[in-house]
C-alpha cells in the first residue's frame, strides 16, 4: 500500500497544480533569501512532534513502525520502500511537509527526475495547504524550489517541472522580486509557443487579478491549440461573462458542458 500511496502523491499533486536549465544535477543554491537547507525548527523531528496531536492512534503505530523498522534498516532498496510507505502514510493524514520530506530523501537517493517532481510537488501542496503556518509554508517553498530546479537540470525538457517552479514564486513571492513567478512564465511562453499550459496557467493568475481582458487572450490561445480542451473553455465562459459578453460566455460554457459529458460518457464505456 505504502508504495501505492507514494505513486498517488504524484497523480494527486498533478491534478492540484493548475527554468531554468542548470549544469548540475545537484539542486543549485536558492536565490533571493531563501536558504537552501531547512531551519533547525522545522525539520523532521519539529514538523512530527507538531503533527501527532492530529493522528489517529492507528496512525500512530503505524508510523512508530515503519520509523523503527527504518532505523534497523541497513539494504538501501528496502529503506527506499520504507520512504516511500512513510511518504505515503504522512500524505494520506494530511502532512504533505513531513510526506516531502521523505520523498526527498528517495529523490536524494535515486536522483531522477520524476522523483525531484515528485517531491516538488508534494512540498507544493504544503505551500497552498490552507492550515499551514508560515514558517511551514516557507520551508516548504524552499524545498519546492529547490526540488523542481534538481528536477529540471535532469529533464531540461519537461515544461510541467519549469512551469511549477514559476508557479512556487507566484505562491510564495519574495520581498525582492515579487514577480519573479511571472516573469518565468512569460519567458517559458516565449520558449515554448505550443505549450498550452502556459496559456491556461498565466489565464488563471489573471483572473485572480480580475484582469480579464488578459485571461481571455491566453485561454483564447490555448483553445486555438487545444479545441477541446476543458481547462480552456470552461474559464473562458466565466471570463466573458464577467467582461460583460453574454454571447461568447453561452459558446463557451455550451462547449466546456459538452467537452465534459463526453469524456464523462467515454469513462462509462
């Protein structure tokens, strides 16, 4: 199950999130203040004694044993799967800090790709988690960022991993260079004119701006692109809608309706 769950936060943190190349594969050194190491106050051990008050006593012993278990462990591949079942149970109790934590240490050991998104993506879903504190949600940017740019010096070519890098500094701007995160997305634009998440994804920071006259542009390019693209048509209904265009909101929201009872009818089949 431990495994399972592992691949899960995976499926899960794709279906949340809504560069640059680098010479190492190590994860470079964090810019503008943040540090590339946890403080001493949140790491594992803090982040655990803070969170067994929200533990059921089955998760408790659970997690006690596959601790115990981890310290006697001496084969690497049977520690790895006890990272992974650790990362899987702390996720599935709803403490994606201490969740990433593990799968950065499978990510440390296995050094690829997927398994840095992996982790980026786990220490994202701590970063938008609502009942994260702050210094959490600090050290799980730190961690995010510093995962996606492992993650992306192995797969220059993965856009998500780029993309959600931009993402993590529209999450959690530095006092700095507030629109870091925005200015990396327009620039992936620039670099992949195809992407039809970049469409979406600047779209969506627009409407949260209420800039709607932008999203409606972007999400108009990523239709252009992707005609039956649900994460393009849906948004555009509500963007005309609130630029005062009943007409092209009606297209739009009959289009998205139709796009979603077919794939709907398609996984009944």
């Amino acid at each position: 199950m431990g495994k399972s769950q592992y691949i899960a936060i995976a499926i899960t943190a794709l279906l949340t999130l809504v560069t640059f190349q680098f010479c190492s594969v190590q994860p470079p050194d964090l810019e503008e203040g943040l540090v590339a190491r946890p403080s001493a106050s949140t790491g594992l051990e803090s982040l655990i004694r803070s969170a067994r008050a929200s533990l059921t006593p089955a998760q408790m012993a659970t997690l006690a044993s596959l601790e115990e278990r981890l310290e006697t462990q001496t084969d690497d591949g049977k520690r790895r799967e006890l990272h992974e079942q650790l990362a899987g149970e702390w996720y599935q109790a709803g403490h994606p800090a201490i969740s990433g934590i593990y799968a950065r240490r499978i990510a440390d050991d296995t050094n690829t790709g997927e398994a840095w998104s992996i982790a980026a993506t786990t220490f994202t879903i701590c970063l938008r988690q609502e009942a994260s504190d702050e210094k959490t949600r600090q050290f799980c940017a730190e961690q995010a960022v510093e995962a996606y740019q492992a993650a992306i010096s192995l797969e220059p070519d993965n856009v998500d991993n780029r993309i959600n890098l931009a993402l993590t500094y529209t999450d959690a701007p530095s006092l700095a260079n507030p629109m870091k995160g925005i200015m990396m997305l327009r620039d992936i634009e620039k670099q992949y004119p195809k992407e039809v998440r970049v469409y979406t994804t600047l779209a969506q920071l627009a409407i949260k701006t209420g800039q709607f006259e932008k999203a409606a542009q972007r999400l108009e390019k990523a239709v252009e692109l992707t005609p039956e693209n649900p994460d393009a048509l849906c948004p555009l209904a509500r963007v005309y809608e609130n630029l005062g265009n009943p007409e092209k909101s009606a297209i739009f929201a009959a289009r998205c309706t139709a796009v979603l009872e077919q794939r709907t009818a398609k996984k009944q089949q």
